[in-house]
C-alpha cells in the first residue's frame, strides 16, 4: 500500500527540491502548476486531501515552521479546498 510516506524509488528523488517521498511529489505537482497530475496522483494512490494537509501540517512541524511559510505561502486554505472538490469530483 502506497501512503504518503512512501519513499520514491531512486530515480524518482530529487535531493535539490527535498523530493524524498510520495507526499512530497504530489505537494512538488501542485506547487509548480500541475494541479491535474496532483488530483490524478491522489486519486492513484487513494490519498485524500485531507491526508495531504495533515502531510504538510506535519513537514511545517519537522522543520519548525508554518505551512504558510512552507513552498512559498502556494497551499492556502482556498487552494486545499479547490483540491477537494476536484478529488470529490474525480472519484
């Protein structure tokens, strides 16, 4: 089972974006305009939204930092809930 956890196979890593796991893809897909393949991969691997936010929650927590102060202020609330209604829409 895929989680969010997940690290990526080796060719997958980018060390430069600190892209490690599945959950910092998809945050990587939506940070740089890729909002379809975002909803496309959490649908894939069965991810919802809220687990998303609950990921990123957590990264703001391992680096002692806010979300807002993570990926440049990208994940607003506005934004997670357009990718709700776009998962609710693609199930």
């Amino acid at each position: 089972m895929i989680t969010l956890h997940t690290q990526l196979d080796n060719e997958d890593i980018n060390e430069d974006e600190q892209v490690y796991t599945v959950g910092d893809s998809i945050l990587m897909s939506f940070y740089y305009g890729n909002y379809s393949d975002g909803i496309k991969e959490l649908l894939e691997y069965q991810i919802r939204p809220e687990e998303l936010a609950e990921y990123l929650e957590d990264k703001a927590e391992e680096y002692n930092t806010t979300v807002s102060e993570l990926y440049n202020g990208h994940f607003t609330l506005s934004l997670f809930s357009s990718i709700g209604s776009s998962f609710e829409q693609g199930r």
